[in-house]
C-alpha cells in the first residue's frame, strides 16, 4: 500500500491541528513544521505557541519540526511593509507571506522529506478544473463565510495549489471546534490568533513609527456633494475643491499610518457619524475625509489593478 506523505504546517492553534488529526484519521503520513517568523520586540508568543504545537504533534504520534524562518521573513515581509505604507499603500504581509515564504519554503521541505503534498489549516478549498485537456486547480472560498480565507491565498500559483491539501475548507469553525474536544486536544478552546504575530503585543500604528517618521498635515473634511478627485492611471493627480466642497477640521500626523476607508485613529469628534478616510495626498501629507459610511467618496465604480501577479478565476473574463 503506497501511503502518501504530507507536511502540516502548525502553528500551534486549533485549525492546523485539527487538520493534522483528520490528515491522520484519513490515511496519510503526516508530519508537522512549526516556522519561527521574525520577532520584532521579542513579546511574541512563538515559544508557547511551538510547544503547542508540539504536544498536539506528540498526541497524533506524528514527526515535529521547528524551523527558523527569520531572515527570510525580515527581508520579504517586514522590509516590505514599510516600503509600502511609505508610499501611501496599505500592504497585506499575509498574501506575500504565504506565497512568498509559506508556501514556497513548505514545497522545498516536501522535496527534502519525500513528501507528497502539502497541508495548512487554512478555510479554503481546492477545485480540480481542465484547462485544454490539462488538469489544473484553483483556490476557492471555504463553506464556512466567516471564516473563508481564499482572500489569503490569491497569489499561490498553479504548482502550489496542486501540491496543496486544505482539510478544513469543507467545515466551519464550530465543527473544527467539536473535533478538537471530541479528541481532547490540548488547544480545542484556544482563542484564536488576531493581527500579524511578528509584531508582538506592540500595536500596528507603533511598528510603523519605528520607521516611518511623524510628519504633521491638516485634515480636510469633503462635502457629500463633491466629486474633486482626478486620477491617471491609479494616481492621484490633484484635488480640486472649493470652500463650500471641503474645509480643515483638524490635524495628523502622518498620511501614510492611514489607509482609504479608515474610521479609528483620526481623534476627531462632535460629529453626528462617524468620520472614514477617503482619500490621502501623500506628497502633499493631506487626508481627505467624510462623514458617514455612506459618503459617495468611500466608493467606486472602478479599479485598476497592476504590479501584482493576478490569479483570475475565469480565463474568459
């Protein structure tokens, strides 16, 4: 009987591990990889969340490994977030890390330990599709809306998706939940994990100000009637407003902490709804904001895409 290995990437919480425990209960060779991201103050649970992650590997009677990923992390991840949000963008460092770094450096240890697939306790599912007679796959949404994470993995390519096995796209999280008691998993009722772990118990606006400087601007509130954005090619070109169409209610410090749509943070108060960032001048260090999630300036009718490697989901669009 040819019995098919796969690496469980575990991170020490209930998802990962219960994909590990049905991976077992279905046949395969399991064995699991817990990666050490970077620690940006040294707060960050990694050592409990390893030894977690450990004792749920010896529960299974599976193989365990803890793997250093710091320099590459730094380097891919921590390195471009700054880049980014200098520019004014709002980067999600869990794509390119699991694309990047996840994905990519679970393909290479499958190479090493002679493993057949990979595994992560991801909510997703894959599709089997024909492409001119040749099979192919895709990343779709997970059953569970709540907890759906395909938005995480858009920039897997081909090779990854097929080598890769997600357990938990068919389940919610109430389910996982009930498996991880049924079988008394040492994490069944571990809260799960909130924000990007590398940063510690610092809060995100604080990462940034060890990089990027504070540099005070004036923030302009705009009228619901105004339409005063131009834009070439997803730049904004200039903002074009009269006195009637916005006016200065207040200041901050640095357009580049804030992102399109942003309501906390922005300490301004007395008004009926709340106030959301709709636009930033980052050359000219101007955030442009609007009252209520309704405001016309919150929404769009179009997008431009570039830059990135997009994944369609239908060749014929």
């Amino acid at each position: 009987m040819n019995v098919k290995r796969v690496i469980v990437g575990m991170s020490g919480g209930v998802d990962s591990s219960v994909a590990a425990l049905l991976l077992k209960k279905q046949g395969y060779d399991v064995i699991g990889i817990f990666m050490k991201s970077y620690n940006f103050d040294n707060k960050c649970p990694w050592r409990e969340d390893s030894i977690d992650a450990m004792l749920v590997s010896q529960s299974l009677k599976i193989p365990f490994y803890i793997i250093d990923i710091t320099k590459n992390y730094k380097n891919l991840i921590i390195d471009y977030l700054y880049k980014e949000y200098k520019k004014g963008y709002t980067p999600n460092p869990d794509i390119i890390c699991n694309s990047k770094i996840k994905f990519k450096f679970f393909l290479e240890k499958s190479i090493f330990l002679k493993s057949d697939f990979i595994a992560t306790g991801h909510y997703v599912r894959k599709k089997e599709i024909n492409e001119n007679g040749k099979i192919s796959y895709q990343i779709i949404s997970g059953i569970d809306s709540n907890k759906d994470q395909s938005y995480f993995l858009c920039q897997l390519n081909k090779v990854q998706i097929k080598k890769s096995i997600f357990p938990l796209g068919v389940l919610n999280k109430k389910e996982v939940r009930e498996i991880a008691n049924k079988y008394n998993l040492i994490n069944a009722n571990k809260k799960d994990s909130q924000g990007i772990c590398f940063i510690g118990k610092i809060k995100f606006f604080n990462f940034l100000k060890k990089k990027l400087a504070e540099k005070k601007g004036i923030i302009i509130e705009i009228n619901k009637n105004s339409h005063i954005f131009k834009y070439k090619q997803n730049k904004l070109l200039k903002i074009e407003y009269k006195k009637e169409y916005g006016k200065i209610i207040g200041s901050h410090i640095g357009a580049h902490y804030f992102t399109k749509g942003q309501r906390k943070g922005l300490k301004i108060g007395g008004y009926k709804s709340p106030l959301f960032v709709i636009e930033k001048d980052i050359k000219k260090n101007i955030l442009y904001v609007g009252m209520g999630k309704n405001h016309p300036g919150l929404y769009t009718k179009v997008i431009c895409i570039k830059k990135y490697n997009i994944h369609w989901i239908n060749k014929k669009k």
